[in-house]
C-alpha cells in the first residue's frame, strides 16, 4: 500500500494493483451453505455453460432486486429493453451503462434486435466488432483494431490505448497519422481509417475494460441463477448479507412479498445467526434484533443445539446462567418475538422477568452439577420450573403494542403492519398504493379518510 500516485508508481517501474472486496461473494457463499444445509445440491458454478434460458428470462422480465450490478432502475430497464441471450450481452451491457458508452445503447439495442441493421466500415472490423453489434464497447477492441487495421504491435496498442483513456490529444495527433498510414497500407481507405479513428479517439476514453465487465458479469450471472432456482436460500442469504443496513433489508423484504415468500418472526428454537430458509418462508435473523451481540448468540445456539430446545422463559434463562445473559437480552427476545413459543404471553414474561431470573439463580446457588444437598431433599429445581404456573394471568398487549416492540427491536414491522387497514382500503378502491389516495379529489379523499377511521362525514 503506498501514497504514490499511479503515474508515479509506473515512472518507478512498480506495478498498481486494485483489489476489490464484494459483498456479493459472501452471499453467493452463504446461499451454496444454505442450500446443503436444507438437503439441496449448490450449483457448479465452474464448470457450466452459463446459457440457461430460466435466467435470462427473470433479467429480462425485470425481476432483477438482489441481482450484482443489474438492480438499480436503469440498469433494470435496459436490460428489460435489451433481452439478454448469453453472458455477452450481459458484458456488454455492464461497458454500456455508463456515462459516454451510454450514446450507443440505443444503436446496440436496435442491431441486436435487427442484425441487417448491423454496419461495418470495413470487413476488418466485423471479427472485432460483431460480439457487439458492430458498436464499439471495450477498451480492448481499440487495441485489436489498431493492431488489425494498421499493423500495431500488441505493446504499441496499449499504449495508443492509455493515450485515448487519458485524453492526451498531442499523442493522439501523431498516432493519428501513423494509424492512418498503416492502415492505407493494409488496403483500407484513407477516409474510412479517419472515420475510424474519430471514432475510437472519441469513444476510447469512456470505453470499459471487457475483462472487468466479464468478471463482473460472472457474478451477476450467478446470483441471478440463484434467484432463480433457489429463491428462499438466496435471499435468506441477500437478507444475512445487508443485516445491518435497514433500507436494504426492507427492499429485499418487500421482495420476498412480492415472490409470496412470507417473512417469519424470530425464534429461539428456529432462528439461527442469519436469515435461514424454512418450509414456509425466511426465518428472521437473530443477529438482527438489538442487544443480542453475535457472541451471546453463538451460546444460544450452542445450547439449543447441545441440550434441546428451550421450552419456556424459565427454562432459557436457566440454562443461560453463567453466560452474559442479562435482562435486556431477555427484553430483546421477547419484544421481537423470538418467545412467542412459549406458555407466557409478551406482556406475562416482560412482567414476571425478574422473579423468574431471582427463582433460577436461587437454583443455581443450590445445586451444584453431579451433587445433591446434604439429604439430597432439594427442592429449588422444582421450584424454579413450576414458578410460570404460579404466576398471575394477564391480557397481551394491545396489536398496535405488539408492532411497536418489533419495530423497536427489530428496525421493522414482522407480524403486521400499522397502515394494514389502508392498505386493504385502498386496494379495495383500486388504487395502486396509499400516496394515490391522497391525491384524490376532495369528496372523495374525505370519503377514504372517514371509511378508515370510521367517522361520519
């Protein structure tokens, strides 16, 4: 790692190397996980042919939330507007899709979805330029044109390609004559070398490297086949991936509405360290919810896995003793509802907490492991199970309550939704979300309004 600039470093004879660190690879690692651990086969991604159908499908329909590289909006509807066939499309919309290459896309849509359309200024250039239609895209095509049409050495083109990258016109003027001159020698018209190279000076500066697109992707391509083929794995894993960002978790959420894939609550028994792919949804993540740092977790899961499952509050909090197990773990917990399994109700265990924490650690000061008392007659372990049938009834709290706890614990709502009701009234009045309803007419928003809460006009 150094503080030189990458002009400096070169002048030194050193080599600069970027590394890239993706997200992306770890979601693809975690879905492969998730995908054996539920029984299924991951795919091999070294050694397939990169052509199924399935997956250009879902990128041409759109469907692309959670897809490397192709989930923003644009990217989404020019690959919508493309239709996809093979990797190399994919690459060549990756170059495409950015400032500068983006002049072209129009004209590589068109000759892709009409080949006749397709022009070459000379028959030299159509083994170079027919991966993309005829429309320059890589950096890579300048170098191999100068090197086709006008007799370069691989090294020289590199070097007329660093002079186009870094718009230095006084070099590119004396290349243009050189390119110019080889070119007419190898029986390519004067006129059409300059067309050609306007064509590249202009274009080589924003061109992409292919080697980069085609890494890239790659990766787009895997974690579209993902999508496609194992849905509930891959966004269990998008989902583990971005825990930490609410705005992301939210619209990969939103998604797996949309797919009908329901969201299930957090469970102390079910859940694990990050999303996990269930039967009937994607189990909520645990690492997730507040106050429950990743080591606590690990013992949690540890203990499950080790002795059972837990069976009630007391149970937990029991077998907890000795580990930093505080109230406002038990708190989390609770409020999420990661303990909607047991007996007691949120509001029973919230209420109760302490006196069941007091009953436990009396057990655990009175028995010690492998011993009983002097008589052997102790009764503290019978007293600390059957303490939850002593306690007081109470009513749960309230629904509106209960979406309170979990948005505060876990950053959104999982068992409902406070505009539900809206939601409903809305759809029910054919409108595609809440905001159109309030830019209806005034009688009319009065009347959605007073239907909502019930209020006479």
């Amino acid at each position: 790692t150094t503080q030189f600039t990458m002009t400096e470093l070169e002048e030194l004879g050193m080599l600069k190397m970027d590394f890239l660190g993706l997200r992306t690879l770890t979601v693809i690692r975690y879905c492969c996980e998730y995908i054996k651990r539920s029984g299924g086969t991951p795919p091999d991604f070294d050694n397939c042919n990169y052509d199924d159908k399935c997956v250009y499908d879902l990128i041409s329909s759109g469907d692309t939330v959670g897809v490397f590289q192709l989930e923003s909006g644009g990217m989404t509807h020019f690959m919508m507007q493309m239709k996809p066939t093979s990797l190399e499309d994919i690459i060549a919309g990756i170059s495409l899709y950015r400032p500068g290459p983006m002049d072209q896309i129009p004209r590589y849509i068109e000759c892709k979805q009409n080949p006749g359309a397709v022009k070459y200024e000379t028959e030299l250039l159509r083994p170079i330029l027919n991966a993309t239609y005829g429309c320059m895209v890589y950096q890579e095509q300048v170098m191999q044109i100068v090197r086709d049409l006008a007799g370069y050495s691989l090294g020289r083109s590199d070097l007329i390609r660093r002079a186009m990258s870094k718009k230095k016109h006084d070099v590119m003027e004396k290349e243009r004559d050189i390119f110019i001159a080889g070119a007419v020698k190898n029986n390519v018209p004067e006129k059409v070398a300059q067309d050609v190279f306007g064509e590249m000076a202009g274009f080589a500066s924003y061109a992409f490297n292919k080697f980069h697109a085609a890494a890239y992707s790659v990766v787009a391509y895997r974690t579209a086949y993902l999508k496609c083929h194992f849905y509930k794995e891959y966004m269990a894993a998008l989902m583990s991936a971005f825990t930490e960002y609410t705005g992301k978790l939210m619209e990969y959420i939103s998604e797996c509405g949309r797919h009908g894939v329901k969201i299930l609550r957090p469970d102390i028994n079910e859940s694990d360290m990050g999303f996990t792919a269930a039967e009937d949804g994607i189990r909520f993540s645990l690492l997730a919810a507040k106050n429950l740092g990743r080591g606590m977790i690990s013992e949690i899961i540890e203990e499950r896995e080790k002795n059972g499952r837990y069976v009630s509050l007391t149970d937990l909090v029991k077998r907890m003793n000795g580990h930093d197990f505080s109230r406002r773990c038990a708190e989390s917990l609770i409020k999420c509802g990661a303990l909607d399994g047991f007996a007691l109700n949120r509001r029973q265990m919230l209420e109760n907490y302490d006196l069941i924490a007091n009953a436990c650690a009396d057990y655990s000061r009175g028995t010690i492991e492998g011993q009983l008392d002097f008589f052997g007659m102790s009764d503290s372990g019978s007293s600390a199970a059957d303490i939850e049938s002593t306690l007081p009834k109470s009513d749960e709290f309230s629904s509106s309550e209960l979406l309170e706890m979990e948005k505060e614990i876990l950053g959104i709502y999982i068992s409902g939704h406070p505009l539900k009701n809206m939601r409903t009234l809305a759809q029910a009045m054919r409108l595609p979300d809440i905001a159109s309803a309030m830019k209806l007419k005034e009688g009319a928003k009065t009347a959605f309004v007073c239907t909502l809460t019930g209020v006479k006009k």
